[in-house]
C-alpha cells in the first residue's frame, strides 16, 4: 500500500463537493483522530519535543555521586629495596648507641593496582561557556518545525486519500448497481426470447445469445463485488477500523456540480501552499543552524567548572580519607587536519543539494496539477458526453414508447430503448463520481485549502 506520508485543517474540506458533504468530512476527521500512521507521527512530535527539554538540561550543573570499590590481585608491583639500603646503617647506628632505637625494615614490594580500595565521592561539573549548547537547543528547534511539517504533511495527504477512497468505494457501488439492473432486464429478454422461441417465433440463438450476456455479467460482477470489498477494506484501513466496518454511502454527491478552477491559478496555489515545501524549507533552517554552530565552534573555545569532594583510602573506614578538589577546564581546539573546516563546507554542500530539490519539487507539483487538472477536464467532457447520451435515449425511449402503444414496435425494441435509458443515466453517475474522484486529486496537488 502506498505509505501515507501528510496534513491539514479540518474545517476545510477540499473541492465543493467535499465541502458540502457532512458524511465526508466526519470520515476525514475519524481518520485524522484514528490513523496509525498519523499517531505515530504525532509521537514522532513529541519525542521532538522532548529533544529540546533534553539540550536545555545542559545548561544545568551536573552533580552526580559516584562511589567505587577496588579489588585487586597480580599485576605489576613496584619494588623497593629500602631495607637493604637502611638495615646497615641502623645496625651500625644501634651498635654505636648500645640501644635498638632502630629497627630492621623490610624491602617494600607493593602492588600498583590498589586493593580493598574506595572512592566515595560527589562530583559537580558546570558548562561556563558553550556555544554547542546554546545552538544545539536552536537545532532541537528547528528539528521540531521539521516534524511538525512532516505532521502537517501526513494530514494533509490522508485527508485527500481518505476523499478519493471514499469516492472510489461509492463507483463500485454503482457499478455493481449497474450491473445488477442490467442483468434484470437481460432476464426480462431471456424469459420473453425463450417464449418466442417456444412460440416458434425465434431462433435457438437468440436464447444462447442472451444466456451468454448474463454470464458475462455475473463474471463483471463478481470482479466489481470484490472491487468494493477491497475499496471497503482499504477505507476502512485509513480510518483504523475494523476492514469490514459498513461505510455510509452519500449518494447525494452526484448532484453537487464540480468546479474546475484554472490551471494557471492551481499552479500558484501548489507552489504556495504544498507542505512538501515546508518541509524542505525546514529542512533548510536546519542546515544553517548546524552551520552556525560549526562556524562558532570553530572559533570559541569552551570554559567549565567542576570538582568533587568525597573520601578515598583503603578500606571503608571513611578516617582520615577525606578530600575536596575543584577545577577549572578550557578546551580550545587549535589544529585536527582542518576537520572543522571541511564539515562545515559539507553542511553547505548539503544546504546547496535541499535547495536544488526545492526546485526539483516545485517542477514535479507543477506536473502533478497539469495532469491532474487535465484528468478533471476529461472527466468534465465525460460527463456532459454522458449526459448527452442520456438526453438521446430518453428521447429514443419516449418513440419507441409511443411506436410500442401504437403497435408499431416489438416488445423487444421497447425493452432494449429501456435498458439503453437505464445504462446511459448510471453511466452519469458514475462520470460523476469520477469527476469528484478527479476534483479531489487536483485539490491534493494544487494545495486547496492550506
């Protein structure tokens, strides 16, 4: 199924048809309320908004308590052979002095990695100076405008898409009607052909002939029949129903005329209001953002404060192992292989490429409308050619109605004058639905109603 990536406002509807209809526009707002690819591009939003909370806390002081316990066994160990250096002389010193005023010491070996070791401590860091933060929470902002044109973007194109499948449903409404009617006046021939033919009247063929019509209808029907569970289906999909939810037909749309508004003026209203052009535009506003944080952290320098105070010692005695230390940090990077510099001439690669695909999309929606514009003027010449033919075969009707009373038609031209009537005036409806189906896809691509 194609991805419904867009937005809009639910007041208004696009096209008059869609306007008019109240069962439309309930449909289109249970699907902006119960879609699931627009839930999860509203927490799409949210979690954007939770990125801003999340760069503003680095503007706080970071406290943190961070105790630590060292058990350790083997490795290196540092030896010192103090004994061999000190017994000799404190020998020769008790001698001197007939006392033992100074003992033998031994060779110290200790092991460089600590044992029964602890650090108990609060550590407190503060950012001073930090253009990264201050952009970053800039940048989150923007990101924020990104997603939300992105929401606006998926309303958008579900309120069109929900239109056009709500259309499409009703076509196959009234085509399986069509069929249906006439298979009935085909049994109307089949029992008046089979009676000629036992009447001696006609032929064999013309009984097959007709049985072999209503086969092929049963066939389109039950084509058309599963056309309309699918379209019932795929509706109901939009809407996050259950897909065999019974759908409210309005018959009535077929009566509301279609306005075709110019092309020149759909055009304008495309590159105007077309939220895809927000999105790059946000898109945009995101690169310069970046940008400017590169350009001043390529410059500035960042300033902290910190320290901690805590104990430290072996064993957790917690006597005599108190301490407390602050610190002051500069970081100012001055030279990494011009890394700074060539990012910043990447984003500007980047900013170049999303205004190049502006004007790419602006070529592309213009051909969108064009097409769709004229796909409603064809369906335009459609209707007024069906509604001619509806015009020629009532006319047809009433001779032959008036030649059959007179005697001077078979039973046969009356029925075929009738079915005529009736297939010419479904025929109508049907161009007219495709004519709102038409109407609203020039609305989705010219933008109506932004």
């Amino acid at each position: 199924m194609k991805k419904i990536t867009f937005y809009l406002c639910l007041t208004c509807i696009g096209g008059q048809a869609a306007a008019q209809s109240g069962i439309v526009q309930s449909y289109v707002q249970q699907g902006l309320e119960s879609n699931l690819a627009l839930k999860q591009q509203n927490l799409e939003f949210e979690k954007a908004v939770k990125n801003i909370d999340i760069a503003r806390s680095n503007l706080s002081p970071r406290i943190a308590f961070a105790p630590n316990y060292t058990l350790a066994a083997g490795g290196r160990k540092l030896d010192f052979p103090i004994g061999d250096l000190l017994n000799p002389v404190y020998k020769t010193l008790n001698q001197l002095t007939s006392s033992s005023n100074f003992p033998m010491v031994e060779n110290v070996s200790q092991q460089l990695a600590p044992n029964n070791f602890h650090e108990t401590k609060v550590t407190f860091q503060y950012p001073i100076f930090n253009t990264d933060i201050k952009y970053n929470i800039l940048l989150q902002k923007e990101l924020l405008q990104t997603e939300e044109a992105k929401r606006k973007a998926l309303k958008y194109e579900l309120r069109y898409t929900i239109e056009t499948a709500y259309y499409q449903y009703l076509q196959t409404l009234e085509t399986i009607k069509l069929i249906d009617q006439s298979r009935t006046v085909l049994s109307q021939f089949l029992v008046l052909n089979q009676k000629l033919v036992a009447n001696n009247v006609a032929l064999k063929d013309a009984v097959m002939s007709t049985e072999y019509e209503i086969s092929k209808l049963d066939q389109q029907n039950s084509v058309f029949r599963k056309n309309r569970e699918s379209a019932k289906a795929y509706f109901n999909f939009l809407l996050n129903r259950d897909l065999t939810t019974d759908i409210i037909a309005d018959t009535s749309l077929v009566n509301i005329p279609v306005h075709v508004e110019d092309l020149e003026r759909s055009k304008q209203s495309a590159l105007i209001n077309r939220p895809e052009f927000n999105q790059l535009q946000s898109g945009i506003k995101v690169n310069e953002t970046i940008l400017l944080m590169q350009t001043k952290n390529a410059k500035l320098p960042q300033l902290s404060v910190g320290g901690s105070t805590g104990f430290q010692g072996f064993g957790y005695t917690f006597r005599n192992q108190a301490y407390a230390l602050a610190q002051i940090g500069l970081q100012w990077d001055l030279y990494h292989g011009y890394e700074k510099k060539h990012k910043m001439q990447q984003t500007k690669i980047q900013k170049s490429i999303l205004e190049t695909k502006i004007e790419e999309v602006k070529q592309q929606v213009q051909l969108q409308v064009t097409q769709a514009y004229y796909d409603l003027v064809s369906s335009e010449e459609s209707l007024k050619s069906a509604l001619v033919g509806v015009e020629k075969t009532e006319k047809v009707l009433k001779i032959v109605e008036s030649r059959y009373k007179n005697g001077q038609a078979i039973y046969v031209e009356y029925f075929k004058a009738q079915n005529d009537d009736m297939v010419a005036k479904l025929n109508v409806s049907l161009a007219r639905y495709d004519m709102l189906v038409k109407k609203s896809m020039l609305d989705r691509w010219s933008g109506s109603g932004l």
